[in-house]
C-alpha cells in the first residue's frame, strides 16, 4: 500500500509531493519520505510512521 493511502487511513493528509530522502534512512530496511510541508515518512517493513513538521507522531 502506498505512503498517500496509508497516511490517509489514519486521518493524516499528505501535503503536496512526496520526496524521498535516503540521508535520513539508517539502513536498507527503511524508507523515508517527506512532503511539501516537512512531514516525515517513514515505512519500516511497509509500516508507517509519520512524524509531522510540528513533532507529533502519529
């Protein structure tokens, strides 16, 4: 399932684009994205986690 589908199961709205950014992956396992308004993404074993620009995690 896609970062867009599942952030949006959760109620959270992905803003604009999603960049992935490799310098914030600590190893292969992980990918992390981000979006126009600095929320981060990160899929872990096709988990996700978002931290949002103003520090929540969700």
């Amino acid at each position: 399932m896609s970062v867009r589908k599942q952030a949006e199961r959760i109620g959270f709205q992905v803003v604009g684009e999603l960049t992935r950014n490799t310098d914030l992956e600590p190893t292969h396992l992980y990918q992390c994205y981000l979006d126009e308004a600095a929320n981060k993404y990160i899929l872990r074993r096709g988990i996700l986690t978002i931290v949002a620009a103003d520090g929540r995690v969700l």
